[in-house]
C-alpha cells in the first residue's frame, strides 16, 4: 500500500515586506535559491512571494521528515512554477524516485499558506 503523508504551513507575509533583493542576499541565499530570488523579485509584491515560497517549503519538509525519516533543509528545496502557474518541487538530496510531491500554494494581503502532500509508491518485490 502506498504511503501518504501531509505538510501545511503559514506565513505572514509582514516578515518579509523589509528585505530586499542586493541588500539582503547572503540572508535569502541561507533560505532560497538563486532561481526563487530572482523570480519573487519579478513580482510586483515579492514578500508575498517569498512568504509563499517559505511556507512551501517548511510544508514539504514536514511532509518529507515524518514519511521518509530523514531531514531536508530549507536549502535542499526549490520551489519552481511550470509555465501555467503550478508550482513544482525539486529537492536537491537524494531522493526516492518512488516519491510524488504535490504542492499547492495560495497567499492573500497578510498571510501566505502551502499545503504539501507527498505519496511515496511501495516498491514491488521481485521474486
């Protein structure tokens, strides 16, 4: 049977209204990649961005520490949106194949949340 196991997280977005993207680089580069900076600072309202994109990542990282055992790092997570807007993970430690990551993120004025579902397969005994 297939293992299934949830992650979800919140983040106010008033906690990242201040940074910003030259001044405060080292700092976001401890937290997001160089691909996720570069896209939240496109946007008009990047700490809605950041706040969401941060949330992801904390709700994969529940999702992925209580199914796996094994702990990932904000930094051993990207998130990336693919060209309708869906947002898709890529995690840099090794990974089970066996894995799907489903991710959904949604933010409004104040607060940003991720709700993170991962389905890890059974791998089938060859006899």
């Amino acid at each position: 049977m297939d293992k299934i196991t949830i992650g979800v997280d919140i983040e106010n977005i008033s906690k990242f209204v201040d940074l910003k993207e030259i001044e405060d680089k080292k700092f976001l580069q401890k937290i997001f990649t160089d691909l996720e900076i570069s896209h939240c600072f496109q946007k008009i309202y990047p700490a809605q961005h950041l706040a969401a994109r941060f949330a992801a990542k904390e709700a994969i990282m529940k999702a992925y520490n209580s199914i796996t055992g094994n702990t990932l790092s904000l930094s051993d997570i990207e998130v990336k949106n693919e060209i309708d807007g869906k947002p898709t993970v890529c995690i840099k430690k090794d990974v089970n194949s066996n894995m799907d990551i489903l991710l959904s993120i949604s933010h409004n004025d104040d607060n940003a949340i991720a709700f993170a579902v991962i389905v890890k397969k059974n791998e089938v005994q060859k006899n």
